[in-house]
C-alpha cells in the first residue's frame, strides 16, 4: 500500500475523531470528496486519504470549529476565490502586506483602486517569496506575470506554482497535475507552491 495514503481507521484512531464526524465534514465541504480513495484490499474495498493533506485539513478543522461555524469553515478551506474588495489604506491598517512588497506589486500593475482576492493572492506569494529570501525583484515580475497569466486556474485543486533555475536561468510555471511534472537533469527547483494552500493561508489571514 502506498505510504503516503492512511486508511480510514488508522485516521480515525491517529486524530481521535468518530465516523460520525469524518463524514459530517465531508458532507459540509470541509474535506473534498476525491479524498476519500477506494481501494481494493485482502479484506475488500477500504476508504484511504492522502496522509498529509487529510492530517493538516483535520488539524485545521478541529483547531477552528469551536470559533467559527461549520459553514463559515468550509467558505474558508474552499479552494474558490473570494469575493473581495479592499482599498490600500485598509491592507496598510490591517497590516495584511508589507508596505514595500505592496509599491513593488503595484509598480507592475499599475494603479488599482480596490484589491479583489485575485490580486491580493498575487501579492500574498510575492511577499512569502521574497521575505523567504527565494527569488529576487526580477524574478518577482516574472511570477507576478505568470500568476496573472494563468489566474483562470486558480481555483483547480491541485494546481501547483513552480520556479526553477538551470545554469543561472529561471523559469516560474504552474501545473495542474504537479505528479506527473519531470525535469531534465541539472534543473533546481527553487520552490514549488500549492495555491490551494496559499488561498487557504490568505484567507485565514483576512479572517483573523
């Protein structure tokens, strides 16, 4: 069996949660439904999840329950974007991006006068690159365009943002199977991304 997947009772004896619950959140969005993966076994069909994302999500669910309803919870883990709207004064008095990472986005874009979540997300990544010491002002343009480019996918599940250098030239993509994604030898990859998590973090961040 692939040791990255937990079957359904090693899950629910790992985080101490019931069946019950484990399918509640199911049917309230709080845990996708490609995550429950059937699988043939010596004893028949077993349920099975992806170790990682179905520890973390469970982490998160159970440390956010008791604060926020079951349905404000799912709004907030959905990987949709949201329907914001925020001036720049109000990403300066909440302290959601640094000043200087938000003059270096908008010298790029231009004037915006209200930040929808899309551009929001975009600045959110440029800011956890660069403050993570990843790429460098040049390479933030690069990413900036890339993530303009393809903001129609932001909101596929699976999508992944890589940045990769090979003999000192970068190159910033985004993949929707990031499985099947294979480099030729000498590639470096700087980092790679789940967007799926970055919503995630940014929305947590404008909800708290």
């Amino acid at each position: 069996m692939n040791t990255d997947l937990i079957s359904k009772k090693d899950l629910l004896d790992l985080t101490d949660i019931s069946y019950g619950q484990l399918y509640r959140w199911k049917r309230k969005r709080l845990i996708p439904d490609e995550w429950f993966i059937r699988k043939s076994t010596f004893t028949g069909q077993e349920t099975f999840f992806p170790k990682e994302k179905i520890l973390d999500r469970i982490e998160k669910i159970k440390a956010m329950k008791d604060n926020i309803s079951l349905d404000e919870l799912a709004d907030l883990l959905s990987p949709t974007l949201g329907n914001v709207q925020l001036s720049q004064e109000e990403l300066s008095i909440r302290n959601i991006v640094a000043p200087n990472i938000l003059d270096f986005y908008l010298q790029q874009k231009g004037i915006i006068k209200f930040f929808t979540f899309e551009n929001l997300l975009q600045v959110y990544i440029l800011e956890k690159l660069l403050q993570a010491g990843e790429i460098n002002l040049d390479e933030g343009k690069m990413i900036i365009q890339v993530l303009t480019d393809f903001s129609d996918k932001m909101n596929q599940k699976t999508c992944k943002l890589f940045f990769i250098r090979k003999l000192g030239v970068s190159s910033c993509f985004v993949v929707c199977n990031p499985e099947g994604v294979f480099f030729e030898k000498g590639t470096k990859i700087i980092f790679q991304l789940s967007l799926q998590t970055c919503i995630e973090e940014l929305k947590e961040k404008l909800n708290s």
